[in-house]
C-alpha cells in the first residue's frame, strides 16, 4: 500500500470538562519501514472492528468544514500539512465540547491500494508493557495500542470523487451498545450515516434464501452457493470492502454469472449494487447456536436436514455421526 503522505499531531485532553491543547507537527513524516508497519497494522485492527458505520459526507458547512479542506488538499488549493493542522484543530473544538472525550495522537494517512485512494485519520493511544533489551535486561516499553482502536475513519476518495450517488464512501468506527462517547468524531469528519451493515446484511441473506429456495435447488448445490456467498462476503468484510452483488453473483455461479444478481434486481430488495457487509450477522446466519440449563449446542447451518434433524412433534434434537471425541467421552462415561 503505497504512502503519498502522513503526519501525526497531539491533543492533549483529559476526560474531565478542562480545556484541550494542540500540538502541531510542522512536516510530514518520512517514509519508513515502521511507518509500512503503521499502517499495516492500522488496517488490519481497523478492518477487524465489527461495530463500523458507513455513510457520505454532509453538505460543508461552517459545522462541517472537513469535506472542504479535504476537496481543497485534493485540488491542491492546501497542502498537507494545512490540510491535517486545520482539521486537527476542528478536532481539539469538538473534544472540547465533550466530557468523555480523551486527548491523542492524530494520525492522517493518504495511501492507495491497487487503482484506488483512500484516506485514513486515527486517534491513537500509547500503553505500557516490557520488552528484553539487547544485553538481556527487562526493561519498559511504551508503544501505539492498535487493539484499543475506537476513534478511526477511513474514507474512499476514490469513490467519493467518481461515484457522486454512493452513500457509502466512508466509514467509522461506531459506539459500542448505544453509547454516543464517538459522535463528536464523526461530527469531525462531517459524515451522514448512509447504509445500515446489520440491515443491509440481513436483507442479503434473507435475498440469497428466496433465491434457493424458489430454485428448489438440491442440498448440496444449496451447500455449495452457500460456501461461495459466506467465503465472499466474509473476505470483503475482512477486507473492510463493500460487497458487490454482481461480483457475489459470479462467484456463486460461474456458469451463469448474472443469475442471483438479476433476480435481486427484478425482486427489488431494495440493495444498492454495492453494500457493506457485517461478519456478525454473517456468523449468526451460518450458525445455530443455543444455551441453557448446562447445556450447549452449535453447529453450521448446512448440516440442518443432514446431520442434525429436528423433530418438532417430540421437541427433539437428533445429531446423526457426532464428534470422535465427544463420542470417546460418552463412552468412557458408561464403563
């Protein structure tokens, strides 16, 4: 992933209604093995967070300047540096209005992937651990804490310049469990929510049942589209990529390419041709899974009809050839 600029700034705040300070880098950093290394490892954690959001920027605004400076770094009317110092201090005014907000370094990463150019912005933080030095002492180590991400955006410059009818050309990592600790953020990047990946991911696989179901199709062809949808759509969503539908439909039948792809379109779901997907709803969808009173069962939805039968009339549950070993168990329990 090629790097066409970075720089880091600081915000110096603490969750506690004081002021907020800014200091601000006055060059860009250099090109580095650590910094590949940076933003490796950015994507990589960034890509990981199941509670993102997807969405496109508002109109600029005096409360939403960003989309501006970033149209004026683009146009070259700012260079870099302007560019991430004005939105680091739109950044630090924001905080400021919010008490759980905490200060950090702000990374602004501008790189390309293949033939398409993104923009990353970061607030990263540091923490404490050990490390074995050179002449074997054990000694303190401070270093960027990527697992902690909760304060990221990656935007699609690309698509937000070519595709001006997509809602989905940004996304953010989203507030776990209704909190809005992360709104003053995303107020910062100037974005408007646009698609839901839960509802749109659910209406997905709700499209993809319809389709083999009326197909009647037989259940190890059934299996096998099912494979080819879960491994694309899991690989975009690790990916951090949107699903396209067409791409889906190909991959699910190479035979007939546009099959699922049209009957999406003529049964009118309601999906854009590209659609974020979310790996929860994914996972819930190809599982079944239940717990109560000690007991604990799961298994892949494939097997239902198969290996595991349901008997509604007794309320039953029958797993035909279960695990090697839990049979061992059960055995060895009755000698």
């Amino acid at each position: 992933m090629p790097i066409d600029n970075s720089i880091v700034h600081q915000i110096h705040k603490k969750p506690d209604g004081q002021p907020a300070s800014l200091t601000l880098r006055e060059a860009e950093l250099a090109s580095s093995e650590a910094l590949e290394q940076l933003l490796a490892g950015l994507i990589e954690a960034y890509n990981s967070k199941p509670n993102k959001a997807w969405g496109y920027f508002h109109e600029e605004s005096g409360a939403y300047p960003f989309s501006g400076w970033l149209q004026q770094l683009i146009d070259q009317e700012l260079d870099f540096v302007a560019f991430s110092s004005k939105a680091s201090e739109q950044l630090k005014t924001l905080m400021e209005g919010s008490n759980l907000a905490l200060g950090g370094h702000v990374l602004f990463i501008r790189y390309r992937q293949g033939m398409t150019a993104f923009m990353v912005i970061a607030l990263l933080h540091h923490t404490e651990g050990v490390t074995v030095t050179d002449d074997l002492n054990v000694a303190a180590a401070r270093h960027l804490d990527l697992s902690s991400l909760n304060m990221a955006a990656r935007i699609n410059l690309t698509e937000w310049k070519q595709n001006s009818s997509s809602k989905n050309y940004i996304s953010f990592i989203r507030g776990r469990s209704g909190k809005r600790v992360s709104d003053y953020f995303r107020d910062f990047i100037g974005c408007v929510e646009g698609s839901n990946p839960e509802e749109e991911t659910t209406t997905l696989l709700q499209a993809f049942s319809d389709y083999v179901g009326e197909a009647s199709m037989e259940p190890e062809l059934v299996k096998d589209k099912t494979k080819a949808m879960s491994g694309y759509v899991s690989s975009q969503a690790r990916a951090g990529e949107q699903v396209a539908l067409e791409e889906l439909s190909g991959v699910m039948d190479e035979e007939q390419p546009r099959a699922f792809y049209d009957y999406i379109r003529n049964k009118d779901y309601g999906l854009n041709a590209e659609i974020p997907a979310d790996k929860r709803t994914l996972n819930n969808f190809m599982r079944f899974y239940g717990k109560a009173d000690g007991l604990s069962i799961s298994f892949e939805s494939h097997l239902l009809g198969e290996r595991v039968e349901y008997r509604e009339g007794d309320d039953a549950l029958v797993i035909k050839h279960p695990p090697k070993g839990l049979v061992q168990q059960l055995r060895d329990k009755k000698r």
